[in-house]
C-alpha cells in the first residue's frame, strides 16, 4: 500500500530544524544553500548509513516561522512509510545524522582544523551551511533532530555555530581545498609501508576506510588510510584478499601524502603503489 505525504507526515514526526538568526537579511544564495547542502549531507548520510532508504527518501520544508528564520525539514520515505518504519526507528536515523554531522562540521571550527576524508563536494556542502552566518556581523545557527510528545518540542541531537565559528569554518575548508587541488605530487615517494589494521571489505577511493597502517620513515605510530587513486587501492586491495601471503607481513613501496589536523599527522593518502614485498620477519619465521 502506497502512503501518501499527509498521512506519514504526522504531527508527531521525527524532523530536523533548522534555525538561522540573523542581525541583517540573508543574501538569497546563502539561504538556499543552507538547505540544500544540509539536504545533500542527509542524503550522504543514508548512503553510508542506510542505504536502503537511500533511494526512497525526501527532505521537505514543512514550516518555516516568523522571527529568525526556523524551518521544519521532514523526511518523507514512502516505500518505508509504507513498511511501517517506526517512530524510534526515525528518530534514530535523524538523530544519528545530526551528531555525525555536528562532528564533522566541528572539525573546522578551530584553526587548522582539516576532514581528511573529505571530497570537494562534501566541503563544498560545509561552506554552503555556514555562509550565511559567515557574513552576518552577529548571527547564530542551530540544527537538530526533534519530535514533539505531548504536543512539546523534544531536541534529541544539536548542533550550534556562531560567526566568529563560521568565519574560522570558511577559512579552513578553502585551505583544505587549495591544499586538495596543489597536492598532484607525493609529500614522500618510495616509503615501506606496513598496515597493522586491513580491511578485505570494499573501499571507496578518497573515503574513509577503516584501515590503519604504519610508516616508520614518517611517523612513529599507526595513521589511519586513505586511497587518493584507483589504481593504488586496487593493487593493495586485490593483494589483500587473493594473495598467498600474511598481509602483516608484506611492505608496500608506495608514494603518499600525509594529511594534518591541528598541526598533527592523522592520515596517509596513497598516491601509488610502486612494490609489494615479504618483510625481515616474514623470513625468520
């Protein structure tokens, strides 16, 4: 049975607000981007996270009040609608989304703050939820994942930004996209790399991928693994899951680039993979 808007719709409903308090009018552009990357980022999320309401969910803006600008955007999933997704089970997913994006969005409130996974898009996105407080003297917004009970609006996950954050924010995703769009060469070429934490799951080039690996030339302890070509992440991924050999075992010759946050190494971006060979321990085994 198909469900229609007005009935999923409820007045119960799980959404998320989004508030924007301004001391001067809004530019048009900055408003509507402020909707549409937290719709874009939504969409991200439920690709990641849900994949199986990827495809059949809608945001809507349901109300917007009078004051400071205050929206209601709801989602609407009508084939799930229809499978009878319950409340909790929709407050969870929103309040899931706003935390992972407060975090996420938080990273560049502090200077030098970068997101290593990252992609252009997603930046792009986070420069478009902030500029509207960004170029305002004195302005405030708010996300969050509510539901109403008994009539009364219940705030399960938040996230607040002011100004002076917003125009950190601004400043930090444009130097993390310079640094993205310099970086066509190698910060170290030809390093032994070892991973202490493979995956054998698919991975997504310029994505997080769970894996954690080791390069003593570089740094002294373990940074986490991303894969800035598709050629690099099929040769180490096809080693890993048909290769003979223990996958501890083996030295990557590869070519990375290291990504900071707050002045700190957090990161390997594999450039190339030049040579794949058994470790000293291996032999003495």
């Amino acid at each position: 049975m198909k469900v229609g808007y007005a009935s999923a719709m409820g007045e119960n409903t799980p959404h998320i607000v989004l508030r924007l308090n301004t001391k001067e009018p809004i530019e048009l552009s900055d408003f509507v981007r402020a909707f549409t990357s937290l719709g874009n980022e939504y969409e991200r999320f439920l690709r990641e996270q849900r994949p199986d309401m990827a495809d059949h969910s809608t945001m809507y803006v349901k109300q917007v009040r009078e004051g400071s600008i205050e929206a209601e955007l709801w989602n609407y999933a009508p084939v799930l609608a229809a499978a009878a997704i319950t409340h909790m089970d929709q407050l969870l997913i929103l309040e899931q989304f706003v935390k992972q994006y407060g975090k996420r969005l938080r990273s560049f409130f502090v200077e030098g703050g970068r997101l290593p996974d990252a992609g252009k898009r997603e930046l792009n996105d986070f420069m478009g939820q902030v500029a509207a407080i960004a170029n305002d003297p004195n302005g405030t917004a708010e996300i969050k994942a509510a539901t109403y009970e008994d009539k009364q609006r219940q705030v399960k996950a938040a996230v607040r930004f002011d100004t002076k954050q917003a125009r950190i924010a601004t400043r930090q995703i444009e130097a993390q996209k310079r640094e993205m769009e310099s970086k066509n060469d190698a910060d170290h070429k030809r390093v032994l790399m070892r991973f202490v934490r493979p995956s054998i799951e698919k991975v997504t080039s310029h994505k997080r991928t769970g894996e954690r690996a080791l390069i003593e030339a570089v740094h002294e302890k373990p940074l986490a693994v991303f894969y800035a070509s598709d050629l690099a992440r099929d040769r180490i991924q096809h080693e890993m899951k048909v290769g003979e050999a223990n996958i501890f075992h083996l030295l990557f010759d590869v070519d990375v680039n290291v990504e900071f946050s707050n002045g700190k190494p957090v990161a390997y971006r594999i450039m190339a993979v030049h040579d794949i060979t058994d470790s000293p321990e291996s032999d003495a085994e």
